[in-house]
C-alpha cells in the first residue's frame, strides 16, 4: 500500500468498533468516531445543526467549509487499511 511502511507486520482491522464510527451529542458537545468518512460527518453535522438550531447551528458553517475539501470518492475514506 502506498504510504505504509514495509517493516509492519500486522494490520488491525477497527472496523468493528462501533465507537470509531458513532457519535454523540450532549448539551454543549458533539463527539465524533476518529474512523469516520467525511461524507459521513457532513450527514451527522447537519442532522445534528438541524435537530439542536440553538447550540450546533454553527455545524452548517463547518459542512460548506468540508465540502471543499477533495471530491465524493477521496471523503468517503476511511482509514480501515491502518
């Protein structure tokens, strides 16, 4: 694989942690999975802007700024290969 070092023996797969893929939304904080696709985070930013307008309405802001960052097929990856 590209970018990998040769020398690693082993690969853990983290796909099964669901943790690494959920989140969470508490009174004054979201809390997002490390192993979650950008495509995925824009679906969680503006359902929880629109579920709480008062405390996340800032998230719309954040969802136009990603949605610059490289095309659909590079956001929806996942480091799963790690």
């Amino acid at each position: 694989m590209y970018g990998v070092p040769d020398d690693i023996d082993v690969y853990i797969d983290v796909n099964g942690v669901d943790e690494l893929h959920g989140y969470k939304v508490e009174s004054q904080s979201l809390t997002v999975g490390a192993n979650t696709p950008l495509t995925e985070l824009i679906r969680i930013l503006k359902k929880v802007a629109d579920d709480n307008p008062g405390g996340f309405s800032y998230l719309h802001r954040l969802v136009s700024h990603i949605l610059l960052i490289a095309n659909v097929p590079v956001r929806n990856v996942s480091f799963d290969f790690l």
